[in-house]
C-alpha cells in the first residue's frame, strides 16, 4: 500500500478528510479503496451548498466492478467539488490522496475531526481487513 499522508484522518470505510483554513475540510476516498475498487469510470459529487452529515452517504464512485457509496467523515456545507472528476474519473486511481479529492465542506462541528483515524489506526485498520 502507498504511503499514508499524516495530515489525513480517516473512516473505516476508507474515506479522509484533510483540515483547512477557515474551518474546511477536503474529503476523498483512500488509495487502499480506488485500489479494491478498481478503474474508476464515473463520480457523483454532492452538490455546492449541500448538507452532508457524519456517516452518512453523500456521493458515488463506479468502478467497472461496482459502485460504492462514500460517506461524509464529517458534517458540514459543502463549498467545493472536483468538477475535474466528471470528465477524469480516473483521476482517484492515479492521485487519491491529491488531485483526486472529491468534495470541501465548511464544517459544522470541527471536533468532529477527533472522531476518526488517524494514518497508523487507519493503515492498522487496512491491514487487518
């Protein structure tokens, strides 16, 4: 498994979150999950001004072998998504942790971000699936 950036927290099922300025944060899913998922051929995003709660389904990746929700690390406004992604889904596949980012959100409760993983729970966690 590629290294695990440690500025990322984590839900078990595979999703980050990476802390902004100004009380945001970026969310993606993990390399571990574009890998089991395999080719990624299309994204749906929530919309701007969308409100995602902690744990709940808030998008949808479909690989050539199957389409998987992604939940929401934590709750908030969403104030961005990657349009890149809706013409290079792919872009998950080569670059999860970077240029694949899915969605920012303006959180609504920042301690929320204390709830996940961290990078070594979250690669202890992988190993143990």
């Amino acid at each position: 498994m590629n290294d695990i950036p440690n500025d990322l927290k984590f839900l078990k099922s595979h999703e980050w979150a990476r802390v902004e300025e100004g009380n945001k944060a970026t969310v993606g899913i993990s390399d571990h999950a574009q890998e089991l998922l395999g080719d990624l051929v299309y994204v749906e995003l929530p919309s701007i001004g969308d409100e995602v709660q902690a744990g709940t389904a808030c998008a949808v990746v479909e690989s050539v072998k199957a389409a998987s929700d992604v939940y929401a690390p934590v709750s908030g406004t969403v104030v961005a998504v990657n349009e890149a992604l809706s013409d290079k889904p792919e872009t998950i596949n080569e670059d999860a942790f970077g240029e694949g980012w899915l969605f920012t959100v303006e959180l609504s409760d920042k301690e929320q971000i204390n709830d996940l993983l961290d990078a070594d729970a979250y690669a202890e966690s992988v190993a143990n699936d």
